[in-house]
C-alpha cells in the first residue's frame, strides 16, 4: 500500500496501526458514544500523505505542530459541533 498521495495507509506489513482506532469506533458507535477517527476524516478530505507529516514533529514523537493541533481542532468542530446541512 502507498505511503503517499491521497491513498495512503498505516499498515506496515502484518500490523495495521489503524486496527485500534477501528476497535473503540465500533465499541463507541455500539454505546452511542459520539467518536472521531481522526485517520478516516483525513482520509474523506483525501489528505495527501505529504501533508499528514507535516503535522507532527520528527523523530517519530507523535505530538502534533501548532498546524496539527489547529487541524485537528477543526475534525473536532466538524465532528461533534457542526449541524447537518438539510
């Protein structure tokens, strides 16, 4: 699978990084528990990969920059705060 352009993944090999994510969507969703996966709103916004790094800092630390928290913010307010539109 490619790890780059807009279909990307996160599987490296056998091990699937998003197979978690998955697992509390689905334990969330069977207890109406509201929950973003912030990978599948990536993914629907079709997110070059390129762009993904951009909002972590290097060396693999998994904190977001000022850009990934301000992103991630606005999955937040489309999730949970935004009305349908009619």
């Amino acid at each position: 699978m490619p790890r780059q352009g807009v279909n990307w993944t996160l599987q490296l090999g056998a091990y699937d990084f998003l197979q978690p994510d998955r697992e509390i969507a689905a334990f969330a969703h069977g207890r109406h528990i509201p929950f973003l996966s912030l990978a599948d709103w990536l993914a629907a916004r079709k997110t070059d990969a390129n762009d993904i790094y951009g909002l972590y800092f290097c060396n693999g630390s998994g904190h977001f920059t000022g850009r990934g928290h301000r992103l991630c913010a606005e999955a937040m307010n489309d999730a949970f705060y935004t009305k349908p539109q009619p």
